[in-house]
C-alpha cells in the first residue's frame, strides 16, 4: 500500500437538509478556515435541498481532492 506524504486535519460534521445529509468537513492546520460539504445523490439530476449556508460548488475541482490538499 503506497501512503502519500503528509496529512489532513479535520473534523466532520453530519448535517440533515431535507431527506439527505451532508458531511460537512471543516479543515484546520495548514487549511485553517476551508469548509467543504459534501451530499450523496442517487442521481446527478436528483432534487435536493440547498440550505442557505451552502456556497459555491467545486465538484470537479482538483484543487479541492483530498490527495491535492496534502
């Protein structure tokens, strides 16, 4: 199993909107202050509630994967 250098540090939140949850992670060290909510669709087209606090969408967005954040 190959490791990449580094770590992230931080904590996750579960928080209901509707009929889904989104896992909330609020990074702290290095990226102190990066908050990024995540949902699980069973379909891309799929409705969902978007709460008022839910900003930008950086789906798709390498600067955002986790093994990039390392």
């Amino acid at each position: 199993m190959a490791c990449l250098p580094g770590r992230i540090v931080k904590t996750r939140y579960i928080v209901p909107a509707g009929k889904h949850n989104f896992e909330v992670d609020v990074f702290h060290g290095r990226h102190e202050g990066l908050i990024i909510a995540e949902i699980e669709l069973e379909a891309e087209a799929e409705e969902f509630l978007k709460p008022d606090w839910l900003g930008e969408e950086v789906t798709g967005r390498p600067e955002y994967y986790n093994s990039n954040l390392i």
